[in-house]
C-alpha cells in the first residue's frame, strides 16, 4: 500500500549490509574479524536486510576490499589459514 511522501520523508534511512559492515569495523579498528565474527556481530540481532544471510555478509567483504573500504588478510591461526577483515 503506497504512502503519502510526507509520512515516507518522516521515516528513518534505510542501513544496507555494507554500511552496518562498516560502522562495525569502523568502531573497532585496533581488532580484525572473520566473516563468521562479522555476520554474528552485525546480523544477530538485527538482521539488516530481509534474506541476508552469512554468504550475504562475505560478498558484501569482498566488496567492500574492492572498493579499497576495508582490508582483508589471510591470517595462519592455530586452526589453520584465516581470513580477517579490518577497517581502514
């Protein structure tokens, strides 16, 4: 059901993945996450967009490095080799 423009421009802005994404590594920028870390901390609670889900989140990193936002560093961790993202 359509609404009035008024009632729309009293509504707050919509926060996609990628700015949760990084606001969340924005605020903490002495530490570096996983993807899984990431997905946990910004989807759960609240799921951002309707459908995102963990492959959501890693695309949305994999962006985000290209477009030089974030860094992403295969890290050797005593579980094997890692991926950790990080704020710029």
């Amino acid at each position: 059901m359509p609404i009035p423009k008024d009632q729309f421009d009293q509504g707050k802005p919509s926060e996609t993945l990628e700015h949760q994404i990084l606001v969340f590594l924005g605020k903490n920028r002495e530490l570096a996450y996983t993807a899984m870390e990431i997905y946990e901390a910004v989807l759960h609670p609240p799921v951002v967009e309707r459908g995102a889900d963990y492959n959501s989140v890693r695309m949305t990193l994999e962006a985000l490095i290209g477009k030089w936002a974030v860094f992403g560093r295969v890290v050797k961790t005593s579980s094997g080799e890692e991926t950790y993202f990080a704020a710029k």
